[in-house]
C-alpha cells in the first residue's frame, strides 16, 4: 500500500509542547499526521537507536510508517518503514542500494536539478523546501513557489513541502499536485497537538486555488 503524505511529522524535541516525544507524537497521529520522521542531531547514536524503538513502538500501533533522518543505520537496526536523506548526506543511489528496494527513500530537494537526480537514484518522494522562513532550519535555503511547480512537472513520484509550513499557508499547495505538507513546529509546538494537526490537514485538502487567498 502506498504512503499517504498528506501530513507528514517531522520532529524536533526541542519545540515540542509535550514532556515526551511520544506523547507529542500520539497526539499528532490522533490529529490526521500519516507519517511520522524521527530527526534527531545532537544525541548519541545509542540514545538515537533507543528513542527510535520507542517510536517505533508507537508508530506501529496506528499503522503509520517511521522515516529516520539521515541515519540509514538507525533506519535498519529498529526496522522503520524508510529513510530521509538531505543533498550532503551520502548520495541517493547508494542509500538504495544499501536499504534495498522496499524501504521508503525520501530526498530533500530545492531545484529541479536536484529532484530529477534524485528520483532517478531511486527516491520515493522528495521533500521539498524550504518554502517560508523556518525557526527550526534558519539557515535553510528558500524554494520559491515557482520552483516548485517546476519540479511538480518534471518528476512523478510524491512531493511534500517543507518550511515555514502552517495555517497560513497550507492550503497553497494541493492546487498544485503536491502531496503533503512535513511540518515541525505548526504541530509539535503547539499546546494542542492533536486540533492543530487536524485544522492543517483540513486546510490542505481545501479546494481554494492561490489566487482565491
């Protein structure tokens, strides 16, 4: 069965609005989020591997997949459902080949070059961004909307966007093909979790074109 990546949560503990992780995390799934990304950069590998079964754990009792950030071997070691990768980690093709043919492979990408690369190393999905400006990666490059639709054309596997994603401006992209938002703070810093994943699903899904807003 396909992914659905109509709202894809990635995490940040340093945001969150919850004690635990996994609280924040049930409440994003009880909310509408249909895929869940464990990010993690500044903890060790073992507490990495550790907060990964817990997740995990979670994850497979609502049947919703877990992509681990850039750590193929966290990725393997728990048996999560795939692996999201950015243009510096180690190159699309090899994750692949490692990973083999049924884990999910997610590519971050901001041109069409880099998308097309890509999907032709055998990404899933790309996650494209960022598109506004973003508390959790400041230092992120922006893709503007035009960009995007550019990439929209010119790969056919599932796009997701990424940065600066909220009640703003979720209903920007389903118009265009794209299909899901990845958000971090609109869902996980918020004091209700679960109502706020809910209204930005529902945003998405509206039929409103850009030049309605």
């Amino acid at each position: 069965m396909k992914p659905d990546y109509s709202l894809y949560l990635v995490t940040d503990r340093t945001v969150m609005s919850t004690k635990t992780l996994g609280e924040a995390v049930e409440q994003a799934i009880a909310g509408g989020c249909t895929l869940v990304q464990l990010r993690e950069k500044e903890i060790s590998s073992f507490d990495f591997y550790v907060l990964a079964s817990e997740m995990k754990k979670i994850t497979d009792i609502y049947s919703i997949p877990l992509i681990i950030n850039d750590r193929v071997d966290i990725a393997m070691a728990v048996g999560a459902a795939g692996v999201h990768i950015g243009q510096k980690d180690i190159p699309a093709n090899i994750v692949r080949r490692v990973i083999g043919k049924d884990m999910l492979l997610g590519v971050s990408a901001t041109s069409v070059a880099e998308a097309v690369n890509a999907a032709k190393a055998g990404a899933d999905y790309l996650g494209v961004g960022a598109m506004f400006p973003t508390v959790t990666k400041p230092d992120a490059g922006f893709v503007s909307m035009e960009e995007l639709g550019k990439i929209r054309r010119v790969v056919d596997i599932p796009i997701v966007v990424i940065g600066g994603i909220n009640k703003e401006n979720a209903m920007l992209f389903q118009p265009m093909g794209i299909d899901g938002l990845a958000v971090v703070s609109a869902v996980i810093a918020q004091p209700d979790i679960k109502k706020s994943a809910a209204d930005l699903k529902s945003l998405f899904f509206r039929k409103e074109s850009v030049n309605e807003l």
